[in-house]
C-alpha cells in the first residue's frame, strides 16, 4: 500500500482514508478491486455524485493584476442553492486564478482532439526509437516497454495540457481534480468544470 495509491483513490472516490485502506487490505493493494468494494459498500462520494446532473452553477471571471491576463470559466452544480454558496464561489474563484497561471487548453483528456493525441503519440515514438537506437547499437527496446514509456509520456502531456490533470498553482501536491473532489464530497454535490477561455492581449 503505497501513499500515491491512497491519494489517487481518494481523489478517484471522495472516499475516506480509513475506508480506502480498508479496501486495500481486503483487495490486495488492486485498484479496480478497491474501487469496486467502495462502490459496493457505499463509501463512494464523489465518484457517485459524479454520475448526478449539474445543470446550475455560476461563469467566474477573472483579470490577472495589470490587465493582460483574463480568465471565463463555467462551473456547474445541482442545484441554484449550492452555486449561491461560498465554498462554491471560492472554488470558481480558485479555478480561474489557476488558469490564468497555468494556461491549459482543455478541460480532460476527452476533450483533446482524436488527431492532436496522435500525433502527440507519433512524436513520442520517434524519440523513443531514436533513444533506442543509439542506445542499443541499432536495436529498437521491446514492445511492452515503449508502450510504458509512451504511457509516461502521454500522462505527461495530460498533465501539462488538462486542467483536471494539472497540480494546483497554489498547492502543487493536489492536483484539480482532487481539489473539485474535496468541493464535491464538502458540498454534497456533483461539481463540473463545462469549459474555460482564456485571454491574453495581443493574442
């Protein structure tokens, strides 16, 4: 049981730790079963709310200090009573800041064009054969261990590219998706980023 298998789980579920560990135990440290006994057990939070219509909510904009940056972003919820809150507010608040400081350019992975992550794809196995090659007197690694370094690289590129992905400006330890989860399980409600622009004068 390692301390990033704990933290993706509690970011994937909104579960408790004490749960996720119990859950652990009984699976064997394997993650889809872990998950499967949370769900069967009830502890899911987040990652039940997650399947919940979020129809309300609030645009937050902002301008970064000197007017050059500014940020809209679309932040739903369930319901009108939770997008009047505070804690969601705040949260819209801290997303917009985040995205002016970290420029993403989408929101999740499914929203990168087929395309795009091809050729992403292309790109990084032509420096894993050219590595490879030079490396190894010629000789390409084996399969399974280019489809690895292409996983890595991949990952890579949704972290730098995808706002859910992303370490939070202001704690780089958590990642967005893990922030919107502790938002989710705090309020008792699915919370959904639809979409973001950002601006940059001159651009």
């Amino acid at each position: 049981m390692t301390h990033d298998l704990l933290k993706e789980l509690r970011e994937l579920t909104g579960a408790g730790m004490l749960e996720i560990k119990n859950a652990l135990n009984e699976s064997g440290n394997n993650k889809d079963k872990a998950v499967e006994i949370l769900r069967k057990k009830g502890a899911l939070k987040a990652g039940k709310k997650a399947d919940r219509v979020a129809n309300e909510g609030i645009v937050e904009a902002y301008i970064h200090p000197g007017g050059r940056v500014g940020v809209l972003v679309e932040i739903n919820c369930e319901t009108d009573f939770v997008a009047r809150t505070q804690d969601f507010k705040t949260l819209a608040k801290e997303l917009a800041l985040h995205i002016a400081g970290a420029n993403p350019l989408y929101v999740s992975p499914d929203q990168i064009p087929a395309e795009v992550v091809e050729k992403e794809k292309e790109i990084y196995k032509e420096q894993v054969s050219a590595k490879g090659g030079s490396a190894s007197g010629g000789k390409g690694k084996p399969e399974d261990i280019v489809n690895k370094i292409l996983e890595g690289k991949l990952a890579k590129y949704y972290e730098e590219t995808c706002l859910l992905y992303q370490p939070f400006v202001k704690n780089p330890d958590v990642k967005v998706q893990e922030l919107i989860s502790h938002a989710v399980a705090k309020m008792g409600e699915n919370v959904v980023v639809k979409r973001f622009s950002r601006f940059v004068l001159g651009n």
